[in-house]
C-alpha cells in the first residue's frame, strides 16, 4: 500500500514522502496514528498543491531575509560596557544585548538568531553573523567601547 507521511518517521522518511508500506502496518499503525495517509491519486494532487504552495512560501521567505541581511550589512550597533584594566570587560557581551540594540535601530531580532561564535570580552570591533533564516545569513558590525 502507498501512504503519504503527515509527519517525519524516522525508519520510513520525512513529512510529504510516498512510501509503499505492507498494507497491515498502514492500516493498524500508521493511518490510526495519524502518520500517513493512503496515498490515492486525490490526495497525491493535494499533495503536489501543498508541494508548490510551500516552495513559493520558502522563496518569499528566503527573498524577505536578503533584504533583511542587505539591511544589517549598512546597520552598526555600538555598545558602552564598563571596563576594567587592560581594557578587559566587567562580564561579556550577550546575544541578548546586541538584539535590544538592534530593536534600537528599529530591526526586531530574536537573540537566538545572532550567533556568537566566542564571548566577547574585550573592547573593538567585531562582525556577528546573525541567521535568519534557509541558509541566509547576515552581519552586524559591533562596536564595543569603553562607557
């Protein structure tokens, strides 16, 4: 029997795939389960509209956080920390303050996006990749300066 998968299996595949399973695992586990569906040639159209209608939401998407990322790419965020000697900073600089300066400059980003690769823990400047979605990935220029 073909099944369409409603959510990823691990042993059969991901959401959308055809599988041919034996007939008594669709019926008794996966269709009850909500797994799967039997893949009729209706559901197999539906399937395709879902398909397309998916890929162009991927791509507005994807064209959305481009133009975010061209926006971050002109965007600089200068934060004042105190310092200690040898320009050393009294704890680091977090994900989470660099994203309420951002909200600052008015580009609302959750601080799971920004990706510090180290702590920061030393005056300069620094470029912070921030992911924002599908492989698009943008850079803020950090300025760390003495307050």
């Amino acid at each position: 029997m073909k099944v369409i998968l409603r959510q990823d299996y691990e042993q059969l595949g991901k959401t959308g795939d055809v599988k041919d399973v034996k007939d008594g695992f669709a019926r008794n586990y996966l269709i009850p389960r909500n797994i799967a569906y039997e893949a009729t040639p209706g559901a197999l159209k539906v399937l395709e509209q879902e398909q397309k209608q998916a890929g162009r939401k991927l791509e507005k998407e994807r064209q959305s956080a481009e133009h975010l990322a061209a926006q971050l790419e002109k965007t600089s965020v200068t934060l004042s920390v105190k310092v200690g000697e040898d320009e050393k900073l009294f704890g680091s600089v977090t994900s989470q303050m660099i994203a309420d300066a951002l909200v600052e400059k008015g580009i609302t980003l959750d601080k799971r996006q920004i990706e510090l690769e180290d702590t920061i823990k030393s005056l300069g400047i620094y470029d912070v990749p921030v992911k924002l979605s599908a492989g698009v990935v943008g850079k803020i220029k950090v300025w760390i300066v003495r307050e």
